[in-house]
C-alpha cells in the first residue's frame, strides 16, 4: 500500500480515542496510511474506526491499577513495549507518530523520541493529562484541545481544538428546537461507561419536575452496568420514559434531538456539545487528574452556554431546580445553545491534520501559535 504512514497512539478511554478516530479519518481522506497502536481498553472503540486502520493492540501498563505485584512489573512491560516498537519503527519507518495520551502512547512516543522520527502529541484537556506532560518537552508539537492549555516551561502549543468523529460533524450547528409544549429530550451522559452519581442523582431529579413537565420527558441515560437495571426501574416507577444502556452508539442523533444534555465535563462530551450546539448542566468528575475536567467546562460556564455544578453541590433538589428553569424558560435555553455553538471549533480536525502534516514535513515551526498557560 502507497501513502506515508502515520502511527497513531492512543487508549484508555474514549477521550482519547474519538479524537483518534476524526484524526484517523482525516488522514486517510488525503492518502495516508494510519496505523493505530492501543490497549484492550482503548481497543473497545475501534470498533468506529475505518477498516483501512491497521489496528496493533499492545499490553496494558499502568500503574493506576493491580496490586504491588503488577505495579511492580511495569517498567519491565513498558521497556519491552519500547523495544518492539523500536524494531517495528525501524522497518516501517514512520513519516509522523501521534500520541493521544494514555499508557499506550508511551512506546510509541519513546519509540520515535529514540529513532528521531518526528512526533507529536494531541491533549484534549485544559490540563495535560501524565503521559502528555511527561512527553511535552519531548516531541516537535503540541496540539491543545482545549484553550487555554497549561503547558510545562519550553513547550510550545498550537490551539487545533478537540476533533470530533464524522458522525458529530454531521450535526454540526443542527438547528435546535427550544423546550415547548411537547416532548423534551434529555440526554443523560456519563462518560463512555456512565457514571454512578449521575445514575443516583439525576432519575429523582427528574422525577420531582411538576407532573405535567414529566409526562412530557423522554431520557436517554447511559448508566453503568452495575446501575441500569435500578436506574430503568426506577424511571418506569415514576412515570418517566426513559432508555437506559450502558453504551449508546448514537450519541451525535440524541444530542442534536435533546432540548438538555446532563453530562460528565470529559474534552469529547465538551467538544461535541459545541460543535452540534446543546444547552448542557456539567458535572465535572472530582476525581479527574488535576480537576482537569473543571478546566474543561470553565469556558461553557464563562459563556453561559452550561450550568456547571461541582459533584459536591450534586443534590436532587438543586439539579431539579436548574433542570426545570432550563426547561421553563425556552428563550435562555436557545441562548445556551447558540453559546455552546460558538465556542464549538468545527474545523478542529483540519487543524490538527494539517499540523501533523506540518510535523512530518518539518516545517511544523514556520505557523506557530503559542498556547497561553
């Protein structure tokens, strides 16, 4: 096969992994080739990818999970993910590799660190996650999902924004259609997996709306797995109608249909509700590396386009009453969405292949645009 190869790195978690995927897409659109290197863990969105993406799945190595034991062998997992990615970059010769953060990148970023290919790194938060931080310094580019970025001394950013898959852009700036005298969508979105405190919280919330305002609901919750079967149970007891998986493969569909998205703050959820336009309430996870997801919903919240509550201000009460004047004021609702939609960076794609293609070529420093810390 022709084309330049491009050696993706990417896992964990659909954060990284979407914009992957929009990055993936791209590239093959202009004639390259796109190679993905993952974990299983990463491997469990692939499924979205082109077929043309040679797909690699490398050993999980992290020490965020395993006993002592486990913790213990990881520095020889990652040392031998490092070699064989040596001796793969040796014969496949590379024009770019492109780390989007989580262990996996990690081979293939020391990989071309030690070979000299050029390389660069995608950090879809306001914050750099560790890999990223530890690689910052290490790679020709920088590319921030999210602006302003902090970025450690003597590394340079280039604001692309976040990509989002085909599907989102699809929807992008789909007209919305302001809460009214007839059904209301909602769309309840933890995460790729769900989140438990959504799963607690929201069905009560939305439950003690006035009863006329319930009758007219209609919620997609993504809950756990653990969760869905209490968290349909307890919708369908109180009268709401409402679909409950552990994975809905149609978000770009709901989230242009839905009058209000409930969600966790992650760079994706954030980038697809301002790319399509949707007045949201963000919930950021506490326990995020550095409250990175707070850094990501400020400028939602600074911009009026998302009600931002802090997991410990979370109750039932204060989220019925911010869901219900969202709901009860249609006007606030479309100015929330049109808010959303102008922070929305629909070309973020372009952008950022076009920086790969910039650092491939080594030319990557003649357009470069300093992210403010």
């Amino acid at each position: 096969m022709s084309g330049r190869l491009c050696i993706i790195a990417a896992g964990g978690t659909g954060g990284h992994m979407f914009p992957a995927q929009a990055l993936a897409e791209a590239l093959l659109a202009r004639g390259w080739r796109v190679r993905l290197s993952t974990d299983a863990r990463g491997a469990r969105y692939t499924g979205g990818f082109p077929q043309a993406v040679e797909i690699e799945q490398v050993a999980s190595a992290t020490f965020a999970r395993g006993g002592l034991a486990a913790k213990a062998l990881v520095p020889l997992r990652i040392a031998a993910g490092v070699a064989a990615a040596m001796v793969r970059m040796l014969r496949q010769r590379p024009a770019v590799v492109v780390g989007f953060g989580g262990y996996p990148s990690i081979p293939a970023l020391t990989a071309a660190w030690a070979l000299r290919r050029p390389r660069m790194i995608h950090e879809q938060n306001g914050v750099l996650g560790r890999v990223n931080r530890a690689f910052a310094r290490r790679v020709d580019a920088v590319a921030c999902g999210t602006s302003p970025t902090a970025l450690p001394a003597g590394a340079a950013g280039v604001h692309t924004g976040n990509p989002v898959r085909a599907a989102v852009r699809e929807r992008a700036g789909a007209a919305y259609i302001p809460p009214g005298d007839y059904p209301l969508s909602i769309l309840v979105i933890g995460g790729s997996q769900g989140a438990r405190i959504l799963s607690d919280v929201v069905p009560p919330a939305l439950a003690a709306l006035p009863l006329e305002t319930v009758q007219r609901l209609r919620v997609a919750h993504q809950a756990r797995e653990e969760d869905g079967e209490r968290v349909a149970e307890y919708y369908a007891e109180h009268g709401v109608a409402a679909e409950v998986e552990t994975f809905f493969h149609d978000i770009p569909r709901r989230m242009s249909e839905a009058q209000l998205v409930i969600s966790r703050a992650g760079a994706s959820s954030v980038a697809d509700l301002t790319v399509i336009g949707r007045p949201s309430i963000l919930v950021p996870y506490a326990a995020a590396a550095e409250d990175h997801q707070s850094a990501n919903a400020r400028p939602l919240a600074e911009a009026e386009a998302a009600v931002v509550l802090a997991e410990e201000r979370l109750a039932v009460d204060n989220l019925s009453a911010h869901v219900a004047e969202i709901l009860d004021n249609p006007d606030a609702a479309l100015g929330m969405a049109l808010a959303a939609r102008r922070l929305g960076v629909e070309d973020a794609t372009e952008r950022l292949t076009a920086l790969v293609e910039r650092v491939a070529a080594g030319t990557h420093n003649d357009n470069n645009d300093e992210a403010a810390k």
